[in-house]
C-alpha cells in the first residue's frame, strides 16, 4: 500500500501513543467547591499519579485505532495495479497543444518561447502517440491535425511541426482561453472513444496565462475527467504594462483615454503624445502617473485650430511594452454650428420669429450653435458664409442675396422658409420650381394641423403616439402654397404612402391646384419635387419639402412660428422639430463607430448597399460588389490578401455570413458604399481589448479551483521514479488515477469514526458505572 | 416542635435544633418561633430577668431636665421623681445585615445566609414586639436596600420581605454601611451588626468607630459556618471563592492547620476591635441554637447599660 501524504500517515501513528501515555498518568482527582474564605487557604500542589498498570485497556484500544486509522484516512492509501504488459504496446496517449497568439503574446520575449517550449512538448511524446496543435486567440483554429499526425511520417512531422512553429505569429485578438479548452477537451473526449487504445488524453496550454484570459467558459460544465491539463506559462522578458483605450465621452467635442497599467508593472510615469494623420506630434506630451493595478482617464486637451491640425490618435510613451501603447481616435468635429438668418434682426422682440429661434437654439446642449443674420440692420446684406449648412428665412428675401442662397444650395444647405407673408415665399420664386405660389389663406377662426407624414424624417421623431398629437397647436393665420402640377402624372412614393401628386403647371392658384395639392405632392421632372409633410385640417399644405433638384434642399412652412400667425412658437413639439431640422442640416458628426479588435462587421449594412469596400488601417482593400443574396460569392481582395486571409476566422463558417469582414487589427477602417445616390463612408476605429493589457499573470492554481485536474510537478515525479525503478510499472495508472479510483480514504475514515462513536459510549458507561458505585 | 439535638458547645439545655428552626420557609413564622422559644426558656433560663426596656423612677437631683419630672407621682406623694426610661422604650434600631456572596456559603442544610438574616427577623420581630423603631439595612461593598426605622403597622412586613433578597456583589465593605446606618440615626440608637466579618478588619473598623463615635450602641454578631473555623472537608478541592472567583487548589489534609491558625487569628482580631470601641461582640456559629444567640444579645445589651 502507497500513500498519497504519508506524513499523515506518519502524523496517525505517532498519535497513537498519545492515549497510552494518558492511560497511565493519574491527577489527583479534584472538586470544585464554593468557598468564603479562599484567601486565607494556602494553595497545594496538584498531584499526579503514574500507575503501572493501565486501566480500561479495551478504551485506550479504540483511541488508539481511532487516531491510526483517521491518520492513515488523510494520507489517502492506494494500491498499485499492474496492467497486463501484452497491452502495453497498444497504449497511445493523445495530445492537444493549445498555444496563445492573443495581443498579450506580443510582448518581448515571449515568441522565442513559444516556439521553444512547442519544439520542447512534441520531442516529449512517443512515435505512437497522437498530436494536434491549435492556436487561439478569441477563436481557436487547429493548424496540426491528429489525422494527418497519425498518417505522416517520422520527417513528415517534424517538419508539419517546424510549419507550426515557423508560422507561429501573434494577433492583434483578445484571449478567450476558456472557450479553446473546453473546444480542445471535447474534442479530445470525443477522440477517445474512436481511439480505443488511447489511455492517456493530456491537453497541454502554453500561454503567458494573463489576467486577461477569459476563463469563464470553464465554469459553464463539468471538465472531462480523463482529460488532463498540463499549464505551460511563458513569461516576457520584462514585468509589467501600461496600455491605453479610448473611453466614450458625452460630449463630441473632446476625447477621453484611459491609462491602465497591470498589476506587476514597476514604472509609474509615462506621457501620452498625440498626433495628427502623418504621424506627427500635435501639442506638448502629457504626463501620467499611473500606479500598478491601477488605472486613470484623463480628457486630452484640444488641438489648436489655428495650427491646422487633427488629433486622430493618442501614443502613450514610457512603457516597455508598446503593442497596446497607439490608439487611434475618432476626429473631434467643430464644436460650433453656424446658423444664419435672413429676415428683420429683432433680436429682443417677442412678436418676431427670430426671438424664438434664438432661444431653440440656445437651448441646444449636445453642440453650441451661433445665429447670425444676414441682413443687418443697417440695410446692409452679407452673403451667406460657406461654413453655414442651415439657412432660415422668415422675411422676404433681398435680391442681392439670391444669388448667394443658389450657391449654398449648391453646397448641400438646407433652406427653411416660414412666411409671415405671400411676399415671403414670392421673393424665392427663382429658386422654387416653376409655378410654385403662394395665397393668403382665408382662416376661419383658426386651422390646425391635420394630416402629418410621420415617416418622413422630420417628423420621425415625433411617430410614438404618445408625442403625435398636433392638435393643440392654432394657427391664426397662414398661406395656401400652390405646388407645381406637370403634365405627366408623377407619384412619388414617400413612407409607403402614395401621398404625392401632380399639379398642372400654369402657374394659377386653380381650384384644381389646389386640390391637387391637396391629395399629396407634386412633381416636376424639370424643377424639383415637392413633397408635402404636413398638411392643415383643411387640407392645405403646413409643411412641404422641396428638392430643386440641386444637392440642397428648401423646407417651405405655410406660417409663421411667431404670435401673430400661430401658437407654434409656445407649444413643446417647437424645439425639437427645430432641432431635427438643424441636425438633418448639420449632421453631428461624421459617422465613425468605435469598435473592438475581433469583432465582426457587416459593411453592406452599415453603408446599406451591396456595393462596398473596406480599407483596412494597414492600406489593405477589399471590395464587394455582389448582391447579398449572392452569398458564395467570396469577397474580391484587392490588396494583400494573405493578410486577410491569416485573420483568426472560424475553421468552418456559414455561407450567409460571407459578406462579414473581422476587424483583425488595431487602427481605422473605412468602409465605403456605392449607391444611386453617389458613395457613402463610414469611419470604424478598432481598439484593442482592454484585457489585454491586464498582463499580470494568473495564479497558477486557478485551472484547480475550476475543478480542471492539473498535473502537478510531484505526481509527475512520482510516475517518473516510478518508471526508472521498474519496467513492469509502465503500465500503471497515475497515483492520483488509482487512489482516486479506489477511494480507501472513506473507508478509513469510517471506520475512525465508528471507533470514536464506540470509545464515547464505552467511556460514559464507565463514568455512569463509578458515579453509581460512589452514590 | 423542640428536639433533642443540640448544637457542639452549646450547655445542657433544651433548645431547638436549628436545622428544624431553618426548615420552616416563612421567615417571620421562623423569626416568631425562636423568639417564642426563647421566651419560653426563659425562666429557666440563667439569664432571667434581663429585658430590653422596663421603666425605674429615679429621685429629681440637680441638673436634671425638669421636663422629665413625674407630675402625677408629684401630687400623690409630693414627691420629686423623674421617669428615667422613657425614651428607651422608644428605642430605634438598625439591623445591618451583610447579604454579600460570601454569606451565600454553608456546609449544613443551610447557609450563613439564611442564618443571619434568621437572626435579623427574630431581633427585629422581638424588637417590634416591644415597641421599638426597628429598621434594615442591607450591604454588599455597598448599601443595596434600607428600610427606615420605624414603629407603625407592616413595619415587620416590610422588614421581613426585604430580609427574603438574594445574595449579591463581588465583596464586602461593612464601613459603608455601618456609616450609612450612622447618618440615618440622628439621636442616639443601637445598631446591629450581622456579618460574616471576613472582610479586612480596617474596613470593619472605621465604620464601628464612626458609630460608637455617635454615641450608638452596637452589638456585632459574626455568622460563621463550622467549616471556616477548622477546614475539615474530605479530600483536595478546587476552591472558589464565592465573592472574587478565584480558584485555589488545596488539600484540606496539608492546609488545614495553616487555614485555622490565619482563621483565629483574624477573628481575634475582629473580636479586639470590638472591644476596644466598646461594641457587644457576639461570634455564632451555624449549628448553634438560634436562641443562645439572642440569650448573646440581650446580655451583650445588659452589658452595655
């Protein structure tokens, strides 16, 4: 018999000469008695008897049995089993080599390892022993299969494994160590039972076993009990990191990084440089102190304006480990949006339009807008400046301005007129398509907004029922807009709904206009496309869109917001159609999407179109130009496909998500879609997985607390003295195997207890016995 | 209701056992038992004759108060006499009984306890019984309960259901409560002491020497258990003390010589005090008959007038 811990074993026996010497020693039996006057007493020595003769020898028996066998119980006893050696030929043990290639392993010193410390486990193993080698990363991927292991050679697999190791690189991915075990293990399990004389199944992890490792897939099961895991950890030449990620701030208009540094870094100072799309500093380093296991965010200051330069990405400086050190940044748009406006420059009177879109504005919290008027109040007329996208007219329009409104439309702006007259809308007929009119209405009592397109973008914000209701809103006063009707009878679909109709073009406010505008929008082929948004109770237009037909666009109310038109300008549905107009104006800011290193994009739905290409941050370009339905059809890589294709894909992967790119590397990537209506871009900047930077390592016992049996350096010894000393034992199960498949330790145990449970009655017999022979 | 028995020492007489007297639960029903037994030997008794009051006319000499002449007496006999003991039948009385744990000891059926607050009942049952002001004071290291002298119907009730407490406290400190007993006596009384006395004597002594500095008179009974006078006990024990917890191992075999000669020692010392300030000692021991002890009090009182 063997023992797993003999020291208890030892610890057992050596207790058991405890009772014997209890047995023989005697105190002076004593009493305790309530006294008065203890302190006149003198006190006297204990006494203590030694006897010769041991009394109750059938006692001090079963404490002595009790102690060896709960002793012998802990040192967990097995006995060795020798295997039949006619078997031993066919014993096969089949290995996984499991080797990180996340971010983390980039660190110095840690490839030469790697490929060490592979070279070193394959001379390990036997000619009959099976191998396969995968790498991972977030994803698993096997480069050495078992199958072509089995079949090869003696030189075709050294130099299979020289591929491996040869071809070993490092990602830019995060780690999710667990997902690959349990994928490696189930695999090896599985290969058990087509390999029937595989006796030994041993997966073996070679990793930097960082803090960042995902482990969390280990606690979703139970780990296959004749899997065994031996964790070989590769340690960088230096300790410690700093890493640095972007954070999402609620402003637009600044950027936030963070600083974290892990838990065995030793530096402290480091300084954070920015610079600009060439790669050159912009403004003066920053200093950071960051403690280890520590982290700081800090906002960058903003980049001078005057110097012309952008910030587009952040470099941190000072840590010895540079693979998490650059990050890319989304570009800070102006932080001002100019408004102009063109109508009287009453800025403090209440019955003006412009008192109410000063303070619309005003109120604006995601960006600073700044109004300004056009025509002073001097008479003097400015033209409309080139950095304004959203123009407001709210008076007749001088001539000498036309011409500048024409050029900003050129320029995409968007143009809200809200007449407070006939000569309001009149003075823009060269820019409104042909025969557009206006009328002064006829308004019984007040009009109110009746039919409304919720699905145009105006008003889509407005479609939940619970912010839909117009209805309190009064109108005093306003003009009936007469749209152009073309001889052809053109529908423009608009939400689904056929709410668009042709008008006949004679430039007369006819009753047939009228209706015609009334059912919907009129097109012009020639001039434009009016699109009517809202329309009054009585049915004539509130709210129409033109399209001139140039890449801007005019939006034409039929009243004022100001008290002498309406109550527009008090009701809360005000400010946030305003603000919606100002943003389809002046977008908030280029589309650009932060995203994690690994992540899987689909680029046709992020520009919506089947016509795209992606330029990855290393100038890498591919092009898709089928249809989604199409979905075989591999992506056409224009450049560098290798790099592609080297990406950590799943082995298998669906045909319908062949139109996915993974985002396999830190940096900027563009992706540009192809439509009608000319090419759309979206800007997506990959960061690296915060984790990795988390480079502390992991306590070494963590795959045991998982409940992952981890062969230790003492049974590995064990079997190895046990395989010098005698050829027959080669056969044998591990010591941990055999007492774990024998389990003596309960019976022992068992019979401790009964033992102990025995000695307490026999003893209180006793005690009642004497205490009954004293009465 | 007498036995036989008689207590060790005690002189040929027929008196109750105290173990019969201490059995009786109500403890004015025990009280009124040994008072009555007492009375009832008492004309055999030697000690015959001796009360705690009864009147005398003495002749007017100068320098008596003119207030105390006997007017009456004047008239029929033209005659000046003073009624002498007239105040003392208005005698007012403290008992200060010790309830400290130490009291809660007993090698008998019985603890000192229950003895000495037997005692307290009996004086203050015969006390009321004669017309006195009798009140209670009840110690530890400090006063816990008092009970103002007084001569008024439930006084004894009061008395006696104030003698059933506990024992308490962690030690005990006669000083204050003979101190306290002087500040309640605002003229001039008499003050029983019940008290195991084991505390130190220093203690004990500034206290008497306040009292008797009042002009009080003070009778002292020391209550002790047959045990704490020779130790004899079977076999080594674990002794703790019931006031302080501490545990000594001792062999009454070895220690019991040393323990009586420290004993003796420290009530001689108790009983020189006494005497030395001019208080009635009385020392009883548990298993004497309770009516050799008020037999001791009424002597101690004749010999103080």
């Amino acid at each position: 018999m063997d023992f797993l811990a003999p020291l208890f074993a030892a610890i057992g026996v050596a207790a058991a000469s405890i009772p014997v010497v209890l047995h023989m020693l005697r105190r002076a039996p004593t009493q305790d008695m309530p006294f008065s006057v203890v302190k006149f007493l003198k006190p006297s020595r204990p006494k203590l008897t030694k006897r010769s003769n041991i009394e109750h020898w059938p006692l001090m028996l079963l404490r002595i049995l009790a102690l060896v066998l709960i002793g012998l119980a802990f040192a967990r006893p097995f006995l060795r089993e020798v295997i039949p050696l006619d078997l031993q030929d066919d014993v096969v043990q089949s290995v996984t080599i499991l080797v990180d290639k996340s971010a983390s392993m980039r660190r110095d010193g840690i490839y030469e390892k790697v490929q060490q410390t592979i070279r070193e486990t394959v001379d390990e193993l036997g000619a009959q022993d099976l191998l396969s080698i995968a790498l991972f990363s977030n994803t698993s991927r096997t480069l050495l299969s078992r199958e072509g292991w089995a079949t090869a050679t003696a030189d075709e697999r050294a130099a299979m494994v020289e591929g491996v190791v040869q071809n070993y690189e490092p990602s830019w991915m995060a780690t999710d160590t667990g997902t690959a075990m349990r994928m490696a293990a189930d695999e090896l399990a599985q290969e058990s039972k087509e390999w029937r004389n595989i006796k030994m199944r041993r997966l073996v992890l070679i990793t930097d076993f960082q803090r960042g490792s995902d482990l969390d897939e280990l606690k979703s099961g139970k780990w296959p009990a004749n899997v065994e895991v031996e964790l070989k950890t590769i340690e960088p030449t230096k300790k410690g990191n700093v890493g640095v990620t972007f954070v999402n701030d609620r402003r637009a208009d600044r950027i936030r990084v963070r600083v974290s540094s892990a838990g065995d870094s030793v530096q402290q100072e480091f300084a954070l440089q920015p610079f600009d799309a060439g790669g050159a500093a912009v403004g003066k380093q920053i200093k950071v102190t960051v403690a280890a296991g520590q982290r700081r965010s800090l906002i960058l200051p903003a980049a001078d304006p005057q110097a012309g330069k952008t910030i587009v990405g952040v470099e941190l400086q000072g840590d010895d480990h540079p693979f998490d050190n650059v990050i890319d940044l989304p570009e800070v748009e102006n932080p001002v949006v100019k408004v102009a406006h063109i109508g009287p420059a009453a800025m403090n009177d209440p019955e003006s339009m412009r008192y109410y879109l000063q303070r619309v504005l005003d109120g604006n919290v995601e960006r600073d807008v700044q109004l300004g008027d056009l025509v002073k109040g001097d008479g003097v007329v400015l033209p409309i400046p080139v950095d304004v996208n959203f123009v407001v007219v709210t008076d007749a329009v001088p001539p000498a301005l036309l011409s500048s409104v024409s050029e900003f439309l050129d320029r995409s702006g968007t143009l809200l007129v809200a007449p407070p007259s006939v000569d309001a809308v009149l003075s823009l007929k060269k820019l409104l398509p042909k025969n557009f009119n206006a009328i002064e209405a006829d308004v019984d009592e007040y009009a109110m907004l009746g039919n409304i397109d919720f699905e145009h973008p105006l008003f889509s914000t407005f479609s939940d029922a619970r912010f839909a209701d117009f209805s309190s809103i009064k109108f005093w006063q306003h003009r009936n807009l007469v749209l152009p009707q073309t001889t052809q009878p053109g529908v423009r679909q608009v939400g689904g709904h056929t709410n668009s109709v042709s008008v006949q073009p004679d430039g007369s406010p006819s009753d047939k206009a009228v209706q015609a505008a009334v059912d919907g929008s009129a097109e012009n082929p020639q001039d434009g496309i009016c699109s009517i948004v809202a329309k009054f109770d009585s049915g004539q237009p509130a709210i129409v869109e033109v399209n001139t037909g140039e890449p801007g666009r005019i939006i034409v109310f039929a009243t004022g917001w100001h008290p002498t038109d309406s109550q527009w300008a008090l009701s809360t549905r005000f400010p946030p159609l305003l603000t919606r107009i100002l943003s389809l104006a002046s977008p908030a800011q280029k589309e650009q999407i932060q995203q994690t290193v690994g992540d899987v994009i689909r680029p046709g739905e992020l520009v919506s179109s089947d016509k795209w290409t992606v330029t990855y941050p290393d100038g890498t370009t591919v092009r898709w130009d089928m249809p989604l339905s199409n979905s075989t059809t591999p992506a056409v890589l224009l450049n560098n496909q290798d790099n592609v294709d080297l990406s950590p894909q799943p082995v298998t992967r669906p045909a319908k998500e062949q139109d996915t790119i993974t985002l396999d590397q830190p940096g900027r990537f563009t992706v540009t879609g192809t439509t009608e209506d000319g090419k759309y871009s979206v800007s997506l900047i990959a960061g690296l997985a915060a984790s990795e930077s988390r480079t502390e390592m992991l306590p070494l016992g963590q795959l045991q607390v998982l409940g992952i049996g981890v062969e230790s350096d003492v049974e590995a010894q064990l079997e190895t003295d046990n395989s010098s000393a005698d050829e027959t034992t080669r056969g044998q199960l591990s010591a941990n195997d055999l007492e774990r498949k024998q389990k003596w330790w309960r019976w022992l145990l068992l019979a401790g207890l009964g033992c102990l449970v025995l000695e307490s009655l026999w003893a209180s017999a006793i005690e009642r016995r004497q205490t009954a022979e004293a009465a | 209701m007498s036995t036989p028995s008689q207590a060790p020492g005690a002189p040929a007489m027929s008196f109750m056992d105290p173990r019969v007297v201490m059995s009786i639960r109500s403890l004015e029903l025990r009280a009124k038992v040994v008072v009555e037994g007492f009375r009832t030997g008492l004309n055999k008794s030697p000690r015959h004759g001796f009360s705690v009051e009864f009147s005398e006319y003495r002749q007017y000499a100068q320098g008596d108060d003119p207030r105390f002449l006997d007017w009456k007496l004047y008239a029929r006999t033209d005659r000046s006499y003073i009624r002498l003991f007239e105040d003392e039948t208005n005698l007012r009385c403290y008992i200060v009984a010790d309830f400290s744990r130490s009291m809660s000891f007993g090698s008998l059926e019985y603890t000192k306890h229950d003895y000495g607050r037997t005692i307290a009942a009996s004086l203050a049952w015969l006390l009321n019984r004669q017309g006195d002001a009798v009140g209670l004071s009840l110690f530890d290291e400090q006063v816990r309960m008092v009970v103002p002298a007084r001569y008024r119907p439930g006084q004894l009730r009061r008395i006696m259901v104030t003698l059933e407490e506990p024992t308490s406290g962690r030690e005990t400190n006669p000083e204050h409560a003979l101190e306290h007993a002087a500040r309640r006596l605002n003229k001039r009384g008499f003050v029983v002491l019940i008290s195991d006395l084991l505390a130190p004597v220093e203690n004990f002594e500034a206290g008497l020497k306040l009292l008797r500095g009042c002009g009080h008179d003070v009778v002292v009974f020391q209550v002790l258990d047959p045990v704490e006078l020779d130790l004899k006990i079977d076999g080594p024990k674990l002794f703790e003390d019931l006031e302080t917890g501490q545990k000594i191992y001792a062999d009454p075999n070895d220690a019991s010589e040393a323990f009586v000669q420290r004993i003796t020692e420290h009530n001689d010392a108790v009983q020189a005090v006494c005497e030395k300030l001019g208080a009635a000692f009385v020392r009883t021991v548990t298993n004497e008959p309770l009516e050799l002890t008020l037999s001791g009090f009424l002597h101690a009182r004749r010999s103080r007038r």
